[in-house]
C-alpha cells in the first residue's frame, strides 16, 4: 500500500498544497503574469499605468490634447530551487505521514524561505515610509499613519495587506486587548493572527526584512539646482540621480539601498489632485553610495522621480540649492525591521512549469497551483536500490509599482 502513494505526482501534489498554505507574501502579491511566460523566454514587459491631467468645467475639447507617454517595466523568471533527496529502500516502506514529515515538510520549508526572502528584499524600492526607528508600532495610530499616507498617495483601499516581524505582530496583538471582543483578543495572541486593523489584512512573517542604515554621517544638502526630470524621462525606471554633498568626506557606503531620505521644502502630491499632502516626500535610495573627497559629493539613484507637472507630478517644488536632506531610515550602522504595507500589485510572483525531458527509467511529475508551481522526478539506482528524487521550482519576483506600498519601520 505504502508504494501507492510513493509517485512524484503525490510528492508534487502533496508538497504544492503545503507549500501554498505557508506563504504569506506569496499568498497576497499579484501572480496574475506568470502566464504571460508562455513561449516568450525568460522576461515580459509590463505597462506602468496611465495618468492624465483632464480638462476641468470646458466641455469643448478641440483645443485640448493630453499625449500618452506610457512607462514600463520588466519582469524575469530566473530564480531556482533544486532540492534532491534520497530515499533508502527500507525507508520507501514508511507509512505517508513519516514521509511527508521526513521529505515534503523539509522541502516546503526551504522553498517558502527563498520565496517569502526574494519577495521581502523588493522594499527597497518602497518609498513611502513612516515609523520611528528603534519603536516597535503597537498602535492604531502607528499603523493608521501608514494607511493615511498610502490613501494620499491614491492607493486603492481593496486589497491592502501588511506584513509584520514577530515584534510588530505581537505589540498590535496585544493592542487589540481593549479594541476587540475577548475571543478575538484570544485569538490573537494564541496565534498571532492580528486581522483586519487600520484598514489593512495583517499578518506575521519571520520572513519582513530588516534594513541596516548607511553610515549616515556629516550635514546632507541638495548640491544644485534644477534637479527634476520629466516623465518622458524617468516612465521606465522610475527613478533619477540626485546630487547631494556635506556628507563625511571620503565613506563607503554612506548610505545603502533601501535608506529613505526626505528633502526641505519638497513634499509629496496626491496623484490625482496634484494638491500637496502636507508631509515631506519620502525618497527610497536604489543603490548604495560612497561619498567623495571634499565637500563629500554623492550622486544618489532616487525614487520616486522629482516630477514637479504635468499628469504624473510627485512633488510641489523642485529642490533647492542647500536644501537641507533628512536620512529617515534610523542611525547609521543600526538594523531596522521593516512592516510592509502593500497593495496586492506592489509585487509580483511569477512560476511556470519546468521543461523537463523525458528518459529512461524516471518519471517526473509537475503540479501548477494558484500561485507557484513543483516539479517532481524520481528515479531508482539499480545496484543500490536507492530511490533518488529532486523537487525543482522557477520563479521570479518584481517590484511591480513602489508608488503601491509603504514601510513602517520598528
């Protein structure tokens, strides 16, 4: 009986339902692109979404036209997983339940890790940010503020999702002490599944990145004047290079991707309105950078992109010359973990099946599921009578659109 269930189909059916149950981020990012993969090699094109200006209270527009400058962005499928486990013959008798803890469980585990990893890395390119670094957010207010600067930056309410470390999750937990009836509490902190709270899906995940800041050091200024783009410009990257000096002289690293910057007088716009929203627009920095000798010059790769018109305008001004810059990602050198609050398109997961010939003596099984897909081959050593078996998954992850996220720091 034991033989029955001992097939790669059972092992890759049985390893995707487990598998998917235990993603977090995967469970909730887009994976609606993997099947653009089909018979199109290993990277697709995706179109940024179209903003327009419009024409108010003139219903006559002979006069008015609005060119569509459409950005895009391109997602790989490049990521592996091998994980090749050998059976004994005496050990192809134990019973399922043996088998499925001594060789699917320890699968699922190391494939969720490397996916739930990929996905959480992407918050570098996640602009919007708010927390104070070394604090621990256990308020509604903490996470309200979060879900406040999302809605200004007209992010869709459905869908939204926040994933928090094992500190988060815990001090929202226990705040709902008092904001939920007692069997919610209780569940809770049983099991730290903390639910629908300022208007987000909240969940726990030893997998939320931490980000170690820069070295941080020295009086940051803006260093010239006239640095905006166009969106002509910056539709595909989203980003641009920012000059900035009055750094510590000559330092590696003076700042890491992932460190997030405000600049005086710059704040951010509401993308439908172009009305400011009151706070400073935060800047992500894409790629580590050292400081220069003398005055210690920077060159920064920036996003979102300094847009100051037109339909998709980010700031209310241009940065002036001397403008003061804030590094508010923490102190320099100190580790943060970070609560991602996404909407479900921020990120992408993609997986397709993998291609595998067909020979002699193994049989290979692939299962596809909602959100990544297995593969399972078998095959048997004759002289020794072990029975050899590798599970393989491909996969890819995307920072789709960062303007559809925040971070809330601990």
């Amino acid at each position: 009986m034991a033989n029955t269930f001992l097939t790669p189909s059972v092992f890759a059916q049985e390893g995707l339902m487990q598998l998917e149950n235990e993603l977090v981020l995967g469970n909730k990012v887009h994976t609606d692109h993997s099947k653009e993969f089909a018979m199109k090699g290993d990277t697709i094109s995706i179109r940024r979404p179209t903003q327009y200006l419009g024409q108010d209270d003139n219903l006559d527009v002979s006069s008015y036209s609005e060119d569509i400058t459409q950005g895009k962005t391109t997602l790989s499928m490049n990521k592996t997983v091998s994980i090749k486990v050998d059976i004994g013959a005496l050990d192809a008798t134990l019973s399922f339940d043996r088998v499925q803890e001594d060789v699917i469980n320890p699968v699922v585990i190391k494939m969720r890790d490397r996916i739930e990893t990929e996905l959480a890395a992407l918050y570098t390119e996640i602009y919007n940010f708010t927390g104070v670094p070394g604090t621990v957010p256990s308020t509604f207010l903490a996470l309200g503020t979060g879900n406040a600067i999302m809605t200004d930056a007209g992010v869709p309410n459905s869908g939204r999702f926040a994933a928090h470390g094992t500190d988060a999750a815990l001090a929202l937990a226990d705040g709902l002490k008092g904001v939920y009836v007692q069997d919610k509490a209780k569940t809770a902190f049983e099991m730290a599944e903390i639910g629908r709270y300022a208007n987000f899906m909240n969940y726990e995940t030893v997998h939320a990145p931490t980000h170690t800041v820069g070295v941080a050091t020295g009086t940051p200024l803006i260093n010239g004047g006239s640095q905006n783009v166009t969106y002509a410009v910056a539709k595909d990257t989203w980003s641009q290079t920012l000059n900035v000096d009055g750094w510590t002289n000559s330092t590696t690293g003076i700042l890491k991707a992932g460190d997030v910057i405000t600049i005086a007088g710059v704040f951010a716009v509401n993308p439908v309105s172009k009305q400011s929203t009151g706070r400073l627009q935060t800047f992500a920095i894409l790629a580590d950078a050292n400081s220069g000798a003398t005055t210690g010059p920077t060159a920064l790769s920036i996003s979102p992109p300094i847009i100051t018109d037109g339909a998709y305008q980010t700031v209310t001004a241009v940065p002036a010359d001397g403008a003061a810059v804030v590094v508010k990602t923490g102190t320099g050198g100190t580790a943060y973990k970070q609560s991602l609050l996404l909407h479900p398109k921020a990120f992408a997961l993609v997986s397709r099946p993998l291609k595998i010939a067909s020979a002699a003596g193994v049989k290979t099984s692939t299962k596809a599921g909602n959100k990544v897909t297995i593969s399972c081959t078998e095959w048997v050593d004759g002289s020794t009578l072990q029975h050899n078996m590798r599970f393989d998954m491909l996969f890819g992850v995307k920072c789709l659109d960062p303007r559809l996220g925040a971070r809330l720091t601990n």
